[in-house]
C-alpha cells in the first residue's frame, strides 16, 4: 500500500480513501486486501491518463 500510495504521488494523484480492508484482516486466515476507496472525478482522469 505504501508502495502504490507513493507512485501515484509521483504522477501526481492522490487517493484520499486508500487503505487496507479490515474486513480482510479478520478472516481465520488473513487475505489482506488494498481498498482502493473513492475518488473524484478529476482524480479518475487523471488516473486514466496515467494507465493509458
């Protein structure tokens, strides 16, 4: 998460909600799964452009 947290910083773009699903650290065994939360719409474009 931290890793992914600072390469978007580096293209600029910035996921307010990113952070680890608790949900997925309660399981018996533990899946941990990165919630990638909401963003805006201009964070959406940007992230797009950055895909392509």
């Amino acid at each position: 998460m931290k890793e992914l947290r600072a390469e978007l910083a580096k293209a600029g773009i910035t996921l307010p909600s990113l952070g680890l699903d608790p949900v997925s650290l309660a399981r018996e065994a533990p899946c941990p799964l990165v919630e990638l939360g909401r963003c805006s719409v201009e964070t959406a474009r940007r992230l797009a452009a950055v895909l392509r």
